[in-house]
C-alpha cells in the first residue's frame, strides 16, 4: 500500500557521513529508521521532541504542522537496514536499548554484522558489540512495517545481503533507500574484506533490479547527494546504459 504525502527525513551520521533515512506515515504516525547506524542521541531527540540538530534534509511536513496537532505523533514501528557495514548498523544496539522494536536485515549480511565492532575499530571508531537482526528482509516480497510498506530488492554485490527498499507514495515519485549499492555518479566499493564483495554481480543486481524501475523514482544513496533512477541509467559512469565496458574500479564511496 502506498503512502500519503509521507515524512523522508535525512541524516548525515557519523564520520563517513553516512545517509540515515527516517520515515513517517503522517497519517498513523508510524515511523522506520533505515541505517541507523550512528548518532543515535540525534535521531532520537529530533524524532521524539523535536530537539537538536534535526535532518539535513527534508521532504516536510514542517515542526509547525506537528506542533499545531494537526499530525499525529511519531512512534517507531521498526528498524531497517540496506547493509550490515558499520556505519550503517553499528550503533543499531543504541537504537534498540530506546525503543522497542525489531530490527531488520537480509541474513547474507548476518555474518558482516557480527564484524560492525571489530570493523568499526580498525577504522579507530567506538562501535558496541554488534547486534543481531531479529527478523529477515524477504527478498521480492513487500514488508509491512506498521502502515508503511516496502518492496524488499535484494541486490548483493557491495555485500551479499544488500538490499534496496523501495517505498511506494501516492501521486508523487516513489523513493528508493539503495544503501551503498548506488549512488549518483558511482557505485558501492567491492574491494573491502569480508563483505563478498563482486562487481560483476552489483552490476547484474543494477541492471537486472534497479533499471526496469520508474526513471522518476528518488534515489537516496548511503552517501553523498540524491539522484534518480534514470539519471543514473543514463549517465552512471560505472553501471549506466552509456558505460564503456571494462573500465570500471571499486566505486567512490564506501
């Protein structure tokens, strides 16, 4: 079921500035945290009351429109993440000691996620013992979180449990949460250890999950600034319609 005018926020966390998205239901109020992998006295403070630095990023409705009582309040329903590397779920324990929830993650990245505090801490990060996902992404299914519905693409080759998750919005462009597997103008690194990482197969996952989708729908990649699917089926130096074979390297982020 497709959502209503629904609330994206983004965060940039962390020291890799990793992109964690918070979305609501501004009709339930219901809410998922996807890669809530650091700064989690950040997410919560501005989630819960409002307070802090707040998102970079926004697609509204504004403080305004919550404060007047016209939304109703924010409970989240669910964690959710696109990959196991540590900056995108190594402070997932923090987030849970919060609220009580259950937290998702395709069980190809179960073993990376037993690595997020030794990974964390070969980068020179504090990183808590690593959570472990309490249910499993199903690949190609649509999962229900709260009132807020996710088609599950399942699209290995930066890790093997990557995942985009694909959020369908009334009457507006749908949204794409794709992790590392994409972003604008690159694509995820498949040089880093114990990840499975493969090039070949993230361009057979882009090409075969990713490019059939509406050229409209908003890419919001793990780093750096959104895209769109078509931009990036154009013109994608690495995966795009228009690449030049054998030319590729690991990609720009991480």
């Amino acid at each position: 079921m497709a959502v209503s005018r629904p609330l994206i926020e983004n965060y940039f966390v962390g020291a890799l500035q990793m992109r964690c998205s918070v979305v609501t239901d501004t009709v339930s109020g219901d809410t998922i945290i996807i890669d809530g992998g650091a700064e989690p006295e950040r997410l919560i403070a501005w989630i819960e009351n409002w307070q802090g630095r707040g998102p970079d990023w926004s697609t509204g409705p504004s403080f305004a429109d919550y404060s007047n009582g016209d939304l109703p309040k924010r409970k989240v329903v669910a964690l959710v993440n696109t990959h196991a590397h540590f900056d995108h779920s190594g402070h997932i324990p923090d987030l849970l000691k919060n609220y009580n929830v259950k937290w998702y993650l395709h069980e190809d990245d179960y073993f990376l996620q037993t690595l997020a505090q030794r990974s964390g801490q070969r980068w020179g990060f504090d990183v808590p013992p690593p959570a472990i996902a309490d249910e499993k992404l199903i690949a190609g299914s649509v999962m229900s979180f709260g009132t807020i519905d996710l088609e599950i693409l399942h699209t290995p080759g930066h890790t093997l449990g990557g995942c985009c998750l694909r959020l369908f919005v009334d009457e507006e462009s749908d949204h794409l949460f794709v992790g590392d597997t994409l972003f604008a103008g690159s694509v995820g690194r498949t040089d880093l250890p114990d990840t499975g990482g493969d090039f070949d197969l993230l361009s057979k996952s882009i090409h075969d999950k990713l490019w059939p989708l509406d050229d409209e729908i908003i890419v919001h990649p793990g780093h750096g600034p959104l895209t769109t699917i078509g931009e990036e089926k154009m013109n994608n130096p690495f995966v795009g319609l228009s690449a030049k074979k054998d030319v590729f390297s690991r990609g720009k982020y991480l």
